[in-house]
C-alpha cells in the first residue's frame, strides 16, 4: 500500500512538475531510492498482514505502543538507510519504534 502511495505520488510530482513551487529540501527524495529499492525497504513489513497500516496509525498518533508484536518484528528488521526516507520529517520516529518493539 505505501509503495503504491508513493508511485503514485511520484506520477504526480512529475505531472505537475513545473507548476508548483520549488521544495526541494522539504518534501523526502528517498535517498535516491527507486521502487525496487522501496520495496525491499518494505519488505519485512508487508510480509505481516496490516503492519504498515500500524506503522501509520503509529506514527501519526505518535504511540509506538499501537504496533502489534508480529509488526514490531517485522519493523526491527528495517535497515537503518531506509528508515528516515520514510520519515524524514521525525527522525526519532524510527528509533522509538526500535525502542518500543525492542523490549
């Protein structure tokens, strides 16, 4: 769900390309990563059924505790470079969910 949210939003960006502002810097490039590369970022986490979903609802209520322990497996085995392409806007994001799915 979250690779077809972001192919979609990169369809976008190259549609309107030219007709927004410039915000380079403030929207998230992925670290130069293509789908592919998405993909295998995600894949520990679509492995599990509605993980990223809990991911989600995790990050935008700010409550770590509301991803299942299937999930917070799947989530401890996100490498470090795909972490803040996710979430760049909150880096300390990924480290609370390590902090809580680590106990």
């Amino acid at each position: 769900m979250l690779v077809s949210l972001l192919s979609i939003s990169i369809v976008n960006a190259q549609i309107f390309d030219g007709l927004l502002p410039n915000f380079d810097g403030l929207l998230p490039n992925f670290g130069g990563l293509g789908p592919d590369s998405i993909t295998t970022c995600l894949t520990s986490v679509n492995d599990v059924p509605n993980c990223v979903e809990e991911i989600i609802t995790s990050f935008l209520s700010v409550q770590p505790h509301l991803i299942g322990p299937q999930c917070c497996e799947a989530a401890l085995d996100i490498t470090d470079e795909c972490w803040p392409n996710f979430f760049p806007f909150n880096p300390f994001f990924p480290q609370a969910i390590r902090s809580f799915c680590s106990k």
